[in-house]
C-alpha cells in the first residue's frame, strides 16, 4: 500500500516522499508511530500545504551534509586493537566499532551509514570507510588499524604469592610470641614457689 512519509526514516525514506509498504507494517509500525500517514486525498493535501517548509529542511540537511562531507574527508582514524603476531585481530573492526570512535571525534552517524569491505577489517593496516550522508552525497574515511600492546604480568611476584608470605610471616611472628609467652609462664611459677618457701622458713 502506499504511504506518505510524516518523518524521516533511514530505512525507508523521507518527510514528504511517497512510497509502498507492506500493509501490515505500515498499520503496526509507521501510523502507530506517527512516521507515515495514509494516502488519502486529505492527507495528501496536509502534506502539500507543508511542501515548502519540508523543502526548506531538505536543502538545509543538503548544506549541513556538504559541510560534514569535507570535515571528514581530512579525518583519519586510528584505533588500537589487540592482535597476534601476524598482524590478525582478536576480533574485527565493525560499523559500529566506526561509529564509536567517530563519535568520539564528535560526529553523530548511524552505523547503519558506515560501510566497510566484507565484514569488516580483520587484521593491522590502513583502510577505506564508506559513509552515506544526505541523498546521493557520500565520502570516504580513512582508517588505520594498529595493534594494541598487551600487557603481560610476568615482571614482579604476583600478589598471590606475597599474600601467601605476609600470611607466613604473621604466622611464624605469632608462634614466635606464642613460645614467649609459654616460657615467662614456669618462670612466673617459680617465683610465686620461692615466695612461698621464703614465708614459710619465716614463720617457723
């Protein structure tokens, strides 16, 4: 059935466009949601009344698409990631892995925009990213995959084995006051014995 977009959506199209859905994800998923209307006389005249207002947005998103496409163009990326010897990934560079490293360069783009060779980039090395901005305009990034150094923790007693010593030395220090204390205790009863016979040769 056709329908006529309300809202921008990536997937499917933009404010104003026409186009034809399955009748059930329209009813279930566009009307609901407010990103489409029904293709109606009435409707089509709502959306007429707004043609030069939705106009004016597209040519602004048409500028602001321009003036992203050259601020990305002299961008480079440069993400560490862990790798064996040969240079192959633990893992692969995604769209998404794009996207989170765009943003933090400042740049809002859905992965969904981001296209990259295959499944993405599964060893070191320098790379293409593809990134589709507004209507036909796209630009391409360029991104450098490095291996990322992996800590070992071969230098140094592990903490382990200088709890196991702290509780060795805590050990031996208490048996050692254990002992003390074992022989002042004969040596306090043969005072206490001395004592005893002093008073007693006394009184006799």
């Amino acid at each position: 059935m056709k329908v006529i977009m309300n809202k921008d959506l990536a997937t499917l199209g933009e404010e104003g466009d026409v186009k034809d859905v399955a009748k059930g994800y329209a009813r279930n998923y566009l009307f609901p949601r407010g990103i489409a209307l029904p293709y109606t006389p009435k409707m089509i005249k709502l959306i007429e009344s707004r043609r030069a207002e939705i106009d004016a947005r597209k040519e602004q998103k048409r500028q602001d698409a321009r003036g992203l496409k050259e601020k990305l163009e002299s961008l480079e990326l440069i993400i560490a990631m862990p790798a064996g010897a040969n240079g192959k990934l633990y893992g692969a560079v995604t769209n998404q892995t794009i996207a989170d490293e765009l943003a933090k360069q400042g740049f809002q783009i859905e992965r969904k925009r981001i296209e990259l060779a295959g499944n993405g980039f599964k060893s070191v090395g320098k790379y293409k990213a593809i990134i589709k901005l507004y209507e036909n305009q796209s630009t391409e990034i360029s991104v450098t995959i490095t291996a990322q150094e992996i800590k070992t923790e071969s230098s140094g007693p592990k903490p382990s084995n200088r709890r196991r010593r702290d509780e060795s030395a805590q050990q031996a220090a208490a048996e050692e006051t254990q002992t003390a204390e074992s022989e002042a205790v004969p040596e306090a009863a043969d005072t206490e014995t001395s004592q005893e016979e002093a008073s007693t040769e006394a009184a006799e």
